[in-house]
C-alpha cells in the first residue's frame, strides 16, 4: 500500500521532504498546491494519483497558460 508522500513522489516526481511539506499543509489547511503547469501535464497528475490512491480527493484549480 502505498502513501500519499511514496505517491506524491512516484507521481509528480519531487523529493520526500517536499512531499512530507505538502501533506503537511494539505493537512492543516484543507489543501495544498503540489504542483503548477500546464493543464496536460496538471491532468496527468491527477489522473495518477487518482490510480493509485483513488480516495484522495485532488483539483486542479488554476492552470498556466502554455507559450
């Protein structure tokens, strides 16, 4: 079973202290912004973590605009 840190890692691909750091502030404050990008790339991470922990509620709530 995998955890959200071990996830976070696998899938948007950061180190464990910025994973630990996210899952820290989603917990205090209900949220977290993991990640900024594209909306491809943003959906891809979402679609990732959903597989793999399909309970975690993730969104994506504002999206870079590409170049």
């Amino acid at each position: 079973m995998k955890t959200i840190i071990d996830s976070l890692m696998f899938v948007v691909e950061i180190h464990s202290q910025q994973a630990e750091q996210c899952t820290l502030i989603a917990h205090h404050n209900g949220k977290a912004v993991i990640k900024q990008g594209s909306k491809k790339v943003l959906l891809e991470i979402q679609q990732g973590l959903s597989e793999i922990l399909p309970e975690l509620d993730t969104e994506i709530s504002k999206i870079t605009p590409t170049k």
